[in-house]
C-alpha cells in the first residue's frame, strides 16, 4: 500500500500538471490557430516540430538518465552520488544545447528552402532560442522528478504557462508566427529562472562532497539518446512529410486535430511517475502494478477514443472554425491512438530495469514502419492517412513492448482489455442508433447518455468492481 500511496501521490501532482498544461496548451493553441489562420498556423507549427526535435537531439536520453539515477541514488540515501550524477549530467546538457541551438540559428534559411517556404526562416532561427532554454529547464524539472517532487513539476508548469499567456498571444498577434514562437521562448526562460530558484532552495543536493560516477552510465545514456531522438522523430515525422509532400497549410490542418488528441494524451499518460517507483520495484510488484494499471486504463481509453471519434465534426467546427473543418477526419482517426498511448508506461519498464536497449529497438522499428506508412498513405489519403500511420505504428510499438516484457518476466494482461473495449463497442452502437446531432450541445447530451449506458456495462460485466473503487480510494487517501 505504501507502493500505491507514493504512485498515487506522485500521480496526483503529475495529473495536476498535465491537466493544466494540456488545457492551457490546448487553449493557446486554439487561440493561436485562429488568430494565425490554417497558413501561418501552419507555419509556426512546422517550425515548432523542427525546435522540438532539435530538442530530442539536445537531450540526447540525459532527462531520462537523470531521472533514472537520481531516484536509485536517492532511494540508497547516497548524497554524494547524487550529487556527482545531477552536475555530470547538467553540465553535459549545457553543452549540447548550446550546440544544438547555434546549428539551427546557422542553418535556418537552408531548413525553410527544404520546405520551399522562406517564411519559415525567422520562426526556425527563433525556435534555436526555444531549444536552448527549453533543454536547461527540462533538466533541472527531470532532477525533481527522480526526487519524486512532483509538486515542483506542477509549480513549474503554473510560471510556465502564465509566461506564455503573457507573452505568445500579444506577440502573435503583432508579429504572428515569429512572435508566436518568440513568446513561447520567453516562457520557457521563466521556468528556468523559477527551477534554478527551486535549486538554491536545496543546495545540498547540489553543493558538496562528490562520489562516483556510475560505469554504466554512459551506456545508458547511449541507448537512451538513440531512444530519444528516434522517439521525436517517430512524434513529428508525420508533420514534417506532409509539409514536404503536401504543403505548409496542410500541416496546420494536421496539427490541428492531432494538438487535441495529444493533449487527452498527456492527461492519461503515466510514464514519468511511474518511472522512478518502477526503478524501485521487484519484479512481483511490478507485475501486480501493471495488472492494475491495465485494468484502469482500458477502461478509460476505449470509451474515450470512440466518443471523441463521433464528435470530431462537430469538435473540430466548434474549436477552430469553419476554416479547419478539413481536420475533422485526421481527428477522427487519431481518437483511437488514445488506446495505445495509455499503455506508455509499459516502455519505462525497460528503462526502470537498465534494460533501454530494448526501447530503444522498439522506438526504431516503429519509426522505420511510421516513415514507410507515412510516405504511402500520405500520398494516397493526404493528412488523413498521416493519421492512419500514426495509429498502425503506435498499436504496433505497444504490441512489440508487451512480447519484449515476457523477457523480463513482466505479463502483459490482455484478458483485462476485453471488457473495455466490448462495452465500449455497445456503447457505439448505441450512439449510432440515436439521432444524429445537428449540433454540439445534443452531441454532448447524447454521449453523456453513452457514457452512463458504458459505466453501467462495465460495472455489469465486473471490468470494474466496488474492491477497484475502494481500493483507488485508499490509495488516494481518502480511506
């Protein structure tokens, strides 16, 4: 109980911050898109793609290294090897990203005539400020993290996003793109000062008596960075070949309904708490963690997937306008990626276990069979079947994790996700049957009537029983 008390305690400062972050995202980018329109939306979301993955190659797998090791060292008491690992791995970061951010600055005018749009030029250059201040500011949070203070994550994301309501909306609207991507840098260069402040507040995890670095260190950080930047490759290919293959408003579109689903994404996923716990964990417990994190999540992300699905219409006029409504398919078949993305935990297992080879040669082949899908379904169904690639190669990855976790003696339940996902196909039938809803408020009104119709299967044929609920609630504290 211990166990599930730390998980849910983590989880609940997790899920606070991307609750907060996700809507708050959610919403700027809503407002953005419809200050920008589909072109210059378009424009700063393919420059932003670029920054992100200079991001991934900047991080080079040392986030996930920091948490990894600052939670074994801290679960030992071992302050000087704490120590020793935070300023190696900070220091390294440094380096890296001001590498990294020189080379996009340099390059931007030879990235915007790859995609045939100077326009992109300013926005790239800009997004190398972006880089450099995001990577510092993820390292000092991945610290943190492997401190299991989840709490100074959520305090993070809050100055965050206040620096980005300050500053993304009033500079889009004067300089749009570029002083979209501007402002974003300029947020990430509060919460930066706010970690380095939460850093003095605990000098002694920082200042004092050094021990060793660990020998596998380095490795780990090898097949970590392999991961990382083949994991934000995987993330953004898809954009990055529809503003090559198609053009830049196309990517607009795209981006547009993929920011929705993401962001109900990063709500569910709860790889970075598990991380550290798993870290901690025999075998045993982590079987049993699994067993019930299966059971949860499939009974969240079926239905969820399909009601998102059905409403994608009328979610996509609603949200963005009529001029987005071409994204209403890619939404509708990005819904289903929910199903798949909420059991990301399974691949910290590897990394929790110094096993990340094993990650590392999942992201690859799911990358390898994104790109091939992307490239045909691309030209064959347009952004939708950039949305097509995106759900076969997440359901594949998460199918290849599973297989590979045998090795490790870790059992995947699948028997857990049949229960979800008949009811949540009863529960579509159902809303086929209904009257089709000319408009959102009866799409809502219809779905709330899915959803109790689901919740009553679910509990009818024991996918969830009083014991789950009375022992969440333990968990949680409340008994």
């Amino acid at each position: 109980m211990e166990v599930a008390r730390r998980v849910a305690r983590n989880a609940f400062y997790n899920t606070l911050t991307l609750i907060f972050g996700s809507f708050s995202g959610l919403l700027l980018s809503i407002i953005l898109a419809r200050v920008l329109k589909p072109e210059y939306f378009g424009i700063y979301s393919l420059a932003m793609v670029l920054g992100n993955i200079a991001i991934a190659f900047s991080n080079l797998g040392i986030d996930n290294a920091m948490i990894r090791y600052i939670s074994y060292y801290s679960g030992k008491n071992d302050l000087p090897s704490l120590r020793a690992h935070f300023r190696y791995f900070l220091r390294i970061k440094a380096i890296i990203s001001v590498v990294i951010s020189t080379i996009l600055l340099i390059f931007s005018k030879d990235l915007a005539k790859f995609f045939n749009d100077e326009r992109l030029s300013i926005p790239i250059a800009l997004a190398g400020l972006l880089v450099l201040f995001s990577s510092l500011s993820n390292s000092v949070n991945s610290f943190f993290r492997g401190l299991q203070r989840f709490d100074y994550s959520f305090f993070r994301q809050i100055v965050f996003e206040i620096g980005r309501w300050v500053f993304v909306i009033p500079l889009a609207l004067f300089f749009l793109a570029n002083g979209a991507i501007l402002g974003i840098s300029l947020a990430h260069i509060s919460s930066l000062i706010f970690m380095f402040y939460l850093l003095l507040k605990h000098r002694e995890y920082v200042f004092g008596y050094l021990g060793r670095i660990s020998a596998k260190v380095n490795a780990y950080m090898g097949f970590m960075a392999i991961a990382s930047i083949t994991g934000i490759i995987y993330m953004y290919v898809d954009s990055i070949m529809i503003g090559y293959l198609i053009d830049v408003t196309s990517v607009g579109y795209y981006r547009a309904a993929y920011t929705l689903v993401f962001a109900i994404i990063g709500i569910l996923n709860m790889a970075g708490v598990l991380l550290p716990v798993f870290t901690q964990l025999n075998d045993r417990d982590i079987n049993n963690a699994v067993k019930r994190l299966a059971k949860y999540t499939s009974v969240i992300a079926f239905p969820f997937a399909i009601i998102l699905a059905f409403l994608s219409d009328k979610i996509i006029y609603v949200i963005y306008g009529i001029n987005y409504v071409q994204a209403s398919s890619p939404l509708a078949i990005l819904s289903f990626v929910l199903i798949p993305a909420s059991f990301n935990y399974l691949l910290t297992i590897f990394n929790a276990r110094e096993m990340p080879q094993y990650s590392v040669y999942i992201t690859i082949v799911s990358m390898i069979l994104n790109i091939m899908l992307n490239y045909v379904l691309i030209l064959r169904l347009g952004i939708s079947g950039a949305a097509l690639a995106t759900l076969i190669s997440r359901i594949f990855a998460i199918t290849l994790g599973a297989v590979f976790l045998k090795r490790l003696d870790v059992h995947f339940p699948t028997r857990m996700l049949s229960k979800p996902a008949l009811c949540s196909i009863l529960m579509f039938l159902l809303l086929i049957t209904l009257p089709k809803p000319n408009a959102l408020l009866l799409g809502i009104v219809e779905v709330l009537i899915a959803m109790v119709f689901y919740f009553v299967l679910i509990f009818a044929v024991k996918g969830v029983t009083i014991d789950d609920i009375r022992y969440i609630l333990r968990a949680i504290g409340f008994s």
